[in-house]
C-alpha cells in the first residue's frame, strides 16, 4: 500500500485526517471505523477500499503526523554534525513546529499509549539500537541518541530512558502552550532546548 501522502487521493487524505482528529479527541477506544468515516463525509466500506483494517489505518495515520510533527527536524538533520549540535536543532525544530500542531500531538500521544502503540515502541526498541539506520516515528532523534551512546557523551542510560528526558519535557510544554499556561517564544525555546541537552548529557 502507498503511504506517500502526495499521492493520496482527496477520499483518502480526508479519511487520514478524520482518524487522527477523531482518535485525538475522543480516545483509542471510541475511534470506530463507522465514526471515522461520518467525520471524513465518507461511507464506512470505503476505508477498506483504502486501508486493510482498522489498524492499518491507524498506523498510516500515525506515519502521517509523524511527518508533519517531526517534518523540519527530519529536512535539517544533518549526520555529519557534532551530537549536541544535532539534538539543539532537532529540539528547536519540534518545539517550533509543534506549536501548530497540537491535534497531531494529541493523535500521537493516544497512538502511543494504545495497545498498538504499545506493541510499535516495543518492537522499535529491540531492533533501534543495534540498526541506527531505521527511522521510526521519532527518527531522527533515535540516530541522534544512539550516536551520542556510543560516543560516550550521553549519560549511560537505556535509549527509552533518554528519549523520554528529551521528549517527556518538551512534549508536556506543547500541551500547556496548547492550554494557554505557557509561551514558547524563541528564548524560550533556547532555554527548553539546552535545560534537555543537560539532562541527558554526561
């Protein structure tokens, strides 16, 4: 199955979207397919016409605001930059992106916590760290920790530990920015950046 966005067709794009704005906002459990398809204006068979099962309709929806959230990382990461200076603009770049983007954190963030989820994070685990070349949901920040793993400049922490001192942080102030109880300002943004580097450097 295609799961380029770019040649979805209108139908398609529409049912992607409702998933990710339905799952959002009334949980991993309330998402059927018959709800999904009344939000996308679209009948109920025609998921299937486009998608294998409920599942893999998650999951493509999952890649999908993967690439809008960690879009501009992915375009600036560079593999030859020193690992601080990769993780400050990968950390830069989520945090200013993710201002805008909060529908797709909140899908994300049920995605990840659901018993699909649950078994996706499991298996990126056991193969990230022996094949830094993969690019799951939160690529590039896994070749960015393992790189400073293996060089000895993180802490001497599993990666699940270290991602979740770089991402736990930011992804709670996306949240509260969201709410209105915080302002991510470009300063601000510096300062969140560097408190997260110094959290998970040695």
């Amino acid at each position: 199955m295609d799961k380029q966005p770019e040649s979805w067709s209108p139908k398609k794009k529409a049912i992607i979207e409702a998933t990710i704005s339905t799952l959002a906002q009334e949980g991993f459990a309330r998402t059927t397919t018959a709800r999904i398809a009344g939000n996308a204006k679209a009948g109920e068979g025609s998921i299937y016409r486009h998608f294998k099962n409920k599942d893999d309709l998650i999951q493509v929806a999952a890649l999908y605001s993967a690439r809008k959230i960690f879009g501009s990382a992915r375009r600036n990461y560079n593999p030859d930059s020193s690992v601080h200076a990769q993780f400050v603009r990968f950390c830069t770049d989520f945090l200013s992106a993710g201002k805008n983007l909060q529908i797709h954190h909140q899908f994300l963030e049920q995605y990840l916590n659901s018993p699909l989820g649950i078994a996706y994070r499991k298996k990126v685990l056991e193969t990230v760290m022996v094949n830094s070349d993969i690019q799951p949901i939160f690529f590039p920040l896994n070749a960015i920790l393992v790189k400073g793993t293996q060089l000895e400049i993180l802490k001497d922490l599993p990666i699940q530990y270290l991602v979740a001192l770089s991402m736990g942080p930011m992804s709670f102030m996306l949240k509260n920015a969201a709410q209105g109880f915080m302002e991510l300002s470009e300063d601000r943004i510096e300062i969140i950046t560097y408190s997260c580097w110094e959290a998970i450097r040695r």
